[in-house]
C-alpha cells in the first residue's frame, strides 16, 4: 500500500490530527500514571526520572507496534475495519463501564517482578535497584532525610541485587502505556497509513507527555468529563476509518479537516463542561498531593 499522503498540505493536516488524537488520550494516560505515583508514594523528586525512562521505553514499543500495524495493513488491507470496530467498541466500554480503584500491589506484573526479583520495602535514592549493603542500598529516601530500617535490606544475603519500589512504578508506568498504545496506535492508523506520519506524531505527541503531566497532575479532579469526549473521539475515529472511503468522496481528499475540528471540539467540550461543573468547588486539598510526596513507601 503506497503512503496515503498525497500533498504537503494533506501530510500536515493528517500530522495534526494524528498528533491531536494522540495528545488526548495521553491525557487519560495521565490519570493512571498519577494514580501509581500515588500508589507508591513516589517523591516528587524522582517522578521526572520514573517519566523519563518511561518515556523512552513507551517510544521503543510504539515504534515496534507502528512497524507491526504497518506490516499488517499492508498484508490485509481488511484489518481497517478490524481497527475502526475495535475502537468504537472500546469508546463504548469506556462510556458505560466506571473505572474501580486498582490494587496495584495485586496487578499480575508487580506479583511477577516480586518472584523475579526482591524488593526493598524503602526507596533508597534514585536507584531502580540496590545491592545489599552496597552504599546505594544504606541511602536515605531523598537526600537529607533520616534513613529508616528496611526488612529486605537488612536480611538480604550481601552483594544480593534488589529492586526498589520505583522500580516497581516504571514497569507499571511502561505496562500502562502498552494498554493505552493498543487504542492510540490504531486510532492514528484512521487518519493516515503514512508510517512517518504516524510515528512522528506519536513521538512528538509522547515527547511532551511529562511536561503535560506536571502541568494536569494537581487538576486531574477537574477534568471529570475528559473520559466522556475521550470516549466520543475514540468512536468518532473508528467510524471514520471504517467510512473512509464514503467520507472522501462526500468530503472530498481533505476530509480530514473536518475530523480534525470534530475531535478539537469534543475534546474542548468535555474540558469546558468539566471546569464548569467544579468552578465552585475548593482546589483539591493538600492532603491528597502530600500522598504522593511521602519519603518513602512501604509496598507489601
């Protein structure tokens, strides 16, 4: 299948709407990455850090899931629709279906790591793993804290590797991003089959999501209608891939513009109704950011 950009116009147009559908669902993204820092009590301090190499791993799955679809499409041009019904389906579930708080110390992945490897019941520094009574392993929390007992630490067998909790949040940071791929990569497939397309913008669109996550992370309890227009692009853009070829002779070769402000104005109809609805209501309160500004967590 030859590329499906045709102009340089075309090519931008189909950028930014892949790189507008990718930047929202980030925005969910988001919410669980906030929900593990929460979880495990990761300071602040090391958060960039977890994103960082979080990022830097999501990229290389990204990269190998777009090749994958590629190659996919390419093979059986049939599997479109297969995309475009997948995420209507799952724009669907995640309208009706309401999220319940997960016990990350039960997620499959976490019981996985703890019988691959030990792990300290204390954060030691920025370390994603320590050696038992290395100098890595006698540090404290975050510098100039007091250095608290840690059980694993102190029965561990000397010179025995160790992971740490956040060793623990950047697998479930990376292990969350894999989930969100599954949706974003197809969904960015209904606007282009342009491998650089699709590529670029996801990287751009990711290149930005740490940025994007210290700026929403102490508003993410406002944007409580995100999910709902989330939901109808989600919808919105499986619909559009399974009509493509009806909507470009309807449309005409840049349809795609008018996807682009159909996506642009879910996505701002859903944050506008959501800063509404809780203008009156008091900033979220300190109590729920110190949780994830804690020293130290204790993950059993």
């Amino acid at each position: 299948m030859a590329p499906s950009t045709t102009t340089t116009a075309g090519a931008l147009l189909k950028y930014l709407t892949g790189f507008v559908v990718e930047k929202s669902l980030a925005v969910d993204n988001i919410f669980v990455i906030a929900m593990i820092f929460g979880f495990f009590a990761v300071p602040p301090l090391y958060q960039h850090r977890v994103l960082f190499w979080g990022i830097l791993g999501a990229l290389l799955m990204r990269g190998g899931m777009i090749a994958l679809g590629t190659a996919l499409i390419v093979k059986f041009a049939w599997i479109i629709y297969v995309f475009g019904g997948f995420l209507i389906l799952t724009g669907v579930k995640m309208l009706l279906l309401r999220d319940k708080p997960a016990d990350m110390s039960s997620n499959p992945v976490v019981r996985l790591v703890r019988r691959m490897v030990p792990v300290t019941e204390r954060y030691h520094g920025a370390h994603f793993f320590v050696r038992a009574g290395s100098t890595g392993s006698e540090e404290p929390p975050v510098p100039g804290a007091t250095k608290e007992h840690d059980g694993v630490v102190a029965t561990a067998r000397k010179g025995l590797l160790l992971a740490t909790p956040l060793f623990l949040a950047l697998v479930l940071v990376e292990i969350t991003d894999l989930i969100f791929a599954v949706d974003s990569i197809p969904a960015i497939f209904a606007i282009t089959t342009d491998p650089f397309l699709v590529f670029t913008s996801n990287v751009f669109a990711i290149l930005g999501l740490r940025s994007l996550y210290f700026a929403l992370a102490g508003m993410i309890d406002r944007f409580q209608y995100l999910k709902v227009s989330l939901s109808f692009v989600l919808v919105v853009v499986g619909a559009k891939m399974m009509a493509h070829g009806w909507l470009k002779a309807w449309l005409g070769e840049h349809f795609n513009f008018y996807v682009l402000g159909m996506i642009a104005g879910i996505i701002g109809t859903g944050i506008v109704a959501s800063l509404v609805s809780t203008r009156r209501q008091p900033p979220p309160g300190d109590a729920a950011a110190s949780d994830s500004a804690l020293p130290h967590a204790e993950v059993r």
